[in-house]
C-alpha cells in the first residue's frame, strides 16, 4: 500500500476510533484543564441536592448490605470529583467513616480535591458498596450506522473535520446487536437533516439517513463496571432511550462551550449520544426516569408551605430555593427524563425504597 491510500484510511475512520481519540487521547476533549463542567451543565453541577439523594442511595445500599465494616462508593467519570466531595460531605459523621470513595476518571487528579477521595483511571475491583455513574455511558465511543439507499446497514466513517460517508456493510456481533435492539423501522421515511441530535445537513453520506448507534461496546463497558463490585448496587444515569422508542436517525450529536453543535471528532468538542439503557440491564435490574427515582430519595420539588413564609421568612426562602432546584433536577422534558439503571449486584433487590 503506497503512503497516499495509507493517509487515506487514517483520516476516514469509524466513529468508535475518531471519538475515542477525540475525547480520551492525549489531546482529547475529556483531558482539557477545566474539565466538563467548562461545557455542560449535569445534574451534579445543578444542584447540591443531587449528591445529597445520591448519598442517601449509598445510606440504603449500606444497609442491605448489613454495615459492612468498610462501604465502598465509586464515582465512575467524575470530570473533577464534584460528586464524589458532594456525596462524602453529605454522609453521616459515622457512616462517612467506614466510607471509601473512589473517583474513576482518566483525566489527573484536580487540585485541592479531599484527600480522602481516591482517584485512578479504573474502578478498584472486588468492592462492596455503591458504584454510580453520572453521564459516563453517552460518551463511551460507538459506531454510527446507517441504511444505504439498497436497505443495507453500512458503518459511517468520519474525518476530523466532521465530514462523513458510508464504509463497509455492518456484520457480526455488531449486526445481531443491530437486529436485536435497534431493529431498522419497518417503514424507511425521509430526513431533512433538520433536527438538532440527528446528522449534520450537508456532510452525511448519501445514505437513507436512517441511523443507529452500535451499542455494544457500552453494553461491555457497563457489564465490566458493574462486574468490579463483590456486592451492592451500581448505577448508570444517562440520555436514554428504549427498544420501542429509538430514534428513527439516531442521537449523535456534539457540545462545546455550553452550546450543542454538530459533531466534529477534533478534540475541542464534546461527543455524545444517547444510551440504550435497556440493552445495558443485567438480571434483576431496574429501569427508572430521574424523576422517578430522585422522588423515591425524597427529591420531589414540592413548594414550602406559605405559612412558613410568615413563621419563618428566611426558612421559607431556603426551602424554596431547593424546591426549585429539585423542580429543575425532577423537569419532564429536561434532567427528569433523564434514565436510571440500578442494577443489584448480589443482592435480592434494588435497595431504592427507604
């Protein structure tokens, strides 16, 4: 092969490699100084009362368990450990002493964070206790499908500037994924290019536009996660999606600086895509919106009384500052409709309920 057509499959490349380079490699997205909080806002970032539901989930975790002596909580992705300071300064005095907290992160750990927070690239194995992961699975790189004009599923390739065309008919373990939880609609309709999570008009490739995210490597990725746990429960909070309701052109979609744009695997931008939650689930696991399982810990954004207005003006004001930040982390059609997977781990049930 001469070094021009060498060049040349370099720079098209799947998805699953241009985005992992483009968000983990050495001058990737997830390894810039100030970290995902510079780009987007998640429910850790919303609001304090999101480690504090969090920590009382690793409080009932605690005891399905029976009090262990040492009680294990994982932050895995933790950006620059804001949940993992957040959970640990929301638990009890005892049961923050028999607690070690782990940060997963492949980023240097940040200054000034509590030195009783661990921090490595992996989950510790063999732990018991609560592994939690906040919008860690949206951004483990998969393949991007779609349907040429002959109803062919084709792998989409990608160059570093976003420009994209078909490669290679989807075949093997990534096929059979396809046909078992992204089936292709039984009707193909048009696409304009027009929506904002979709594929970017005027670069796609010239397919039906009909798309798919290959979900497999992160159905891996969740099984060797919550595989690091001896016992307890672990968690994965995500954009989500189900069999019945995929997206007809899929999810893929990129961010920068606060602002959606489209993706382009060049380092600067954050590259996502919604999650199969459903093809994730392990034995025994449930399935929950934000909203769901955030009222289930006691976060419902249920306004104060107004007589607390009169008795206690400045209590009033409190707790309707956290009324509306728990309305915020509870919306329907925002952070609310968010998808929880809780999957015990050698347990009988999902510890949930107080």
């Amino acid at each position: 092969m001469d070094r021009e057509a060498a060049h040349g499959r370099r720079e098209w490349r799947g998805w699953r490699e241009a985005a992992q380079e483009a968000l983990y490699g050495p001058e990737g997205f997830y390894r810039r100084p100030e970290g995902p909080a510079g780009h987007f806002r998640t429910s850790v970032h919303a609001s304090p009362l999101y480690a504090a539901a969090v920590a009382r989930l690793l409080a009932r975790v605690d005891a399905a368990l029976d009090r262990p002596a040492e009680l294990t909580f994982v932050d895995m992705a933790a950006g620059r450990g804001e949940l993992a300071a957040g959970v640990l300064a929301a638990l009890p005095g005892a049961l923050a002493a028999r607690t070690r907290v782990h940060a997963v992160e492949l980023a240097g750990r940040p200054a000034g964070l509590d030195p009783r927070i661990a921090w490595s690239a992996e989950p510790p194995a063999g732990v018991t206790g609560l592994l939690f992961a906040n919008e860690w699975l949206d951004n483990v790189p998969v393949d991007v499908a779609e349907t040429d004009t002959a109803g062919v599923r084709r792998r989409v390739l990608v160059r570093r500037d976003g420009t994209e065309r078909l490669g290679e008919p989807v075949t093997g373990a990534e096929a059979d994924w396809l046909e078992r939880w992204w089936p292709s609609p039984p009707e193909p309709a048009p696409h304009t290019g027009t929506d904002d999570t979709g594929p970017h008009a005027g670069t796609g490739p010239a397919g039906t536009g009909l798309r798919a995210e290959i979900g497999l490597p992160r159905d891996l990725a969740w099984a060797s996660a919550a595989g690091s746990l001896a016992r307890g429960l672990a968690v994965a909070v995500d954009y989500a999606h189900t069999r019945e309701a995929r997206p007809p052109f899929g999810t893929l979609t990129g961010f920068r600086e606060g602002r959606q744009t489209r993706p382009v695997p060049d380092g600067r931008h954050d590259l996502t895509a919604h999650v199969a939650l459903d093809a994730c689930a392990g034995p025994g696991a449930l399935l929950l919106s934000q909203r769901e399982a955030l009222g289930a810990l006691g976060v419902t954004g249920a306004r104060p009384p107004l007589a607390l207005a009169t008795t206690d003006p400045a209590a009033y004001v409190r707790a309707l500052a956290s009324a509306g930040e728990a309305a915020e982390l509870t919306a329907r059609g925002g952070l609310g409709d968010f998808g929880w997977l809780l999957q015990p781990v050698g347990l009988a049930d999902v510890p949930l309920a107080g």
